[in-house]
C-alpha cells in the first residue's frame, strides 16, 4: 500500500504521529518516553488517539492504520494485530550531543511577524512546498499565548538555505516577516540583550545622579535656609586690599568665617558668624561713622532673599572644591599670605573658634586638582575658613 496515493487527511495523520516518534518530540515527551517502556517500544493506538492533535484529525483508528500503510518515511511500523505502533528499530533517536544540536542550529530558521490569532495549520498549509519540514516550533510566552514567530526546522541545512534565499517568505496575510537563520537570530538577540543592558546601566547611573542631586539640592537648601543675614558685600577700589586688612577692620565687633575676593578685584563678600549688620555697624561706630579700609571709600551692603541665597550658594560650593582640594594634599585655602607667607586671618579664625560654616562635601570636575597654580579660578580665590571638620521568557513547543 506503500505505492498508493495518501489523501490530505492521511497526510496529515501520519505527519502528525511521525512527529510525536520524530527526533525533535520524542527525546522531551515524559509522556510518551514511559509508554515505550511497557513493550518494546509499542503503543496502543487506543493511547495515541488521546493526543489532542492527534484526535482533532481523527478518532478513527483505520485512517491511523491506512496512513501509516501509505506512508513512505519508514519512521513507524504497525504491529501485525494493526492495534499498535512503534518507531523502526532501524531508525534509532540520535544521541544528543553537542554534534546534534548545532546540526539542528544550522538547519533551523527563525521567523517573526505572523498575526497572533495564526493557527499552526495556517502556517504548514502556507509553508507546504517551500522544502521538507521536520518541525514547526510555534513560540508562546508564559500565559501559552502565540507570540508571532516560530522556529521551522528544516530536514537538511542546505534546504534551510534554499528557503532563506526565497522572495516569496517575506510576507504573510499581507503582514511583513523577519526572516533570520537561527545562528543570525541569536547574533541578534545577544546584541539587542548588550544594548538593553547598557541603556539600563545608564539609566540607573541616570537616576543615581539625579536622585543625588536631589539630595543635594535639599540639603543646599536647609543650608541657606539656617544661614541669613550673614553675609556683608562691599565694593570699591580695593587694589592693596587683602584678605588680612578686613579681619583687621572687624577685629572686635564681629567673626568672619570666610572671605571671598580675588586680591585686585572691585568687590567681595564676607560671611560672619552671626549677624552681618551688627558686626557692620559696630564697626562703623568705632570709626567715626564711615567704614573704610586703607583710606578707600567702600560701598557696603548686607544682603537679603535671593541675593543672599545665590551668593551663599557660591560661597559653600567654593568651599567643598577647597576641602576636596585640601583632602588630595593640595595647600590650604586661606592658609597663606602674600608671598606664600602665613595670612593673619586664618590664625585669627582659629583664635576666635573652631566653628565653620560647610555644606555637603559633593564631587566636582576640579576636585583631582590638587595643585593651587592648576586649581579652577573658584580655588584661586581668596576663600577663609575656621580649622573645624567638614560637615556632612519562557518557549513551549508545537509540533508538526
């Protein structure tokens, strides 16, 4: 009967049961693995039209018998009752091996881009005539739902290629596909698994730097929030003017913790511990009524709100780059005079106390800077401070 014509149907019943014997379902189907063992590697047909596949065709155990009959494979053999079938001694599963599963690579090729509600029929009835199939592999995510693509096995690697190099698999129902050798789509899915992995990798730098900037930010604010009214901006021709010369005009009337002026510039701001209109105006009492220094003229001005803010913000910022400076050996700020000499005002911050005022220490372009002759123009400014301490999917299978 070998020589006899099969009908669709039949066809279809000995593709399917080849498939349950074949190499790429039997090695995995717990199932059907133990049924071999209880003789010789025989089964019912009664048990084989409990495969749903298998009874959606046919619950009629001669369509099964006339099939195989038909069939010119050799995969099965009938049993001489016609009541059970077994895979040909003669065509013992391959092993394994590492071997095995890149042949199986090579030949297989990887489809995407079917509709989702596509059956498998569908896709062998579009697939017939493009080559001889071992298997279709139909891929679905955890909930067993299509996920549009599958894996066709082909039954040599030279067929697989000849269906790779077709103008007519480009397209199905109209939706376009994407057609990979398996070895292409693993290229592929490892480049796109490295770009994931560094856009997250970037991404949580990303929102670290955020998150600390927010942190910062908060912090900055509490920062200006307990600081007001500390701050005394003065401007005027101040050419021979030093750091040393305003620790000597309020020597007595108030703390100045920190100086900020660049020696030749026509203005500065200093930050006192306490309140800048008290020390200001005791100093300007002591002086006759007009606050000068070295016989110059000086326009002095307590700031308030915003201006303050903003000021006191440069002032802490350009305090972290000079303790991040000071704490990779670069020299002190506010540590020296001219001439590379001891300045009196930072002998005379640590005479009154070991109080400063710091804000978060936070990390900077400048900080591997260490050096003052290479230092940003924030460090090589004339900045004082106290001596105290900085503050603080899973696949499932289909067959053929």
């Amino acid at each position: 009967m070998a020589d006899e014509e099969m009908s669709p149907l039949e066809l279809k019943v000995a593709g399917q049961l080849e498939y349950y014997f074949g190499d790429h379902n039997l090695p995995r189907d717990k199932f059907l693995k133990e049924q071999l063992q209880l003789d010789d590697g025989w089964v019912t047909l009664e048990t084989m039209l409990k495969f749903n596949r298998l009874k959606s065709l046919t619950t009629d155990s001669t369509v099964i018998v006339a099939a195989l009959q038909k069939s010119k494979t050799g995969l099965l053999e009938l049993s001489d009752d016609k009541t059970k079938i077994r895979r040909s001694p003669n065509k013992p599963l391959p092993e394994v091996n590492d071997e095995y599963k890149a042949t199986i690579a090579h030949k297989t090729v990887y489809m995407k881009g079917f509709p989702l509600e596509t059956s498998l029929d569908e896709i062998q009835e579009w697939l017939n005539g493009k080559g001889k199939i071992e298997n279709i592999q139909m891929r679905r995510n955890l909930l067993k739902q299509f996920k549009g693509s599958v894996f066709i096995c082909f039954d040599t690697e030279d067929a697989s290629k000849r269906f790779l190099e077709r103008s007519d698999i480009k397209t199905f129902k109209d939706n376009e596909l994407l057609v990979l050798s398996r070895e292409a789509y693993h290229a592929k899915k490892a480049e796109e698994r490295k770009q994931f992995k560094a856009e997250n990798k970037a991404k949580a730098k990303q929102d670290k730097e955020k998150q600390q900037k927010q942190t910062e930010d908060k912090e900055m604010e509490l920062l200006l929030d307990e600081q007001t009214g500390c701050l005394l901006k003065f401007s005027g021709e101040l050419e021979n003017v030093s750091r040393e010369d305003f620790h000597d005009l309020f020597s007595g009337h108030g703390k100045i913790k920190w100086v900020d002026f660049t020696r030749g510039a026509k203005e500065g701001t200093l930050l006192f511990d306490g309140n800048a209109k008290e020390a200001f105006d005791k100093a300007k009492e002591a002086n006759e009524g007009e606050l000068k220094i070295k016989d110059s003229a000086v326009t002095w001005k307590v700031l308030e709100g915003d201006e303050e803010k903003e000021e006191l913000k440069k002032i802490i910022e350009a305090q972290q780059v000079c303790y991040r400076s000071r704490g990779r050996g670069g020299r002190r700020p506010g540590g020296r005079g001219r001439g590379g000499k001891r300045g009196r005002g930072g002998g005379r911050d640590r005479d009154q106390g070991r109080n400063q005022f710091q804000g978060k220490k936070t990390k900077f372009d400048s900080d591997d800077e260490g050096d003052d002759e290479n230092a940003p123009a924030a460090q090589k400014r004339e900045l004082e401070e106290a001596e105290a301490p900085a503050a603080k999917v899973a696949k499932t299978e289909n067959g053929s």
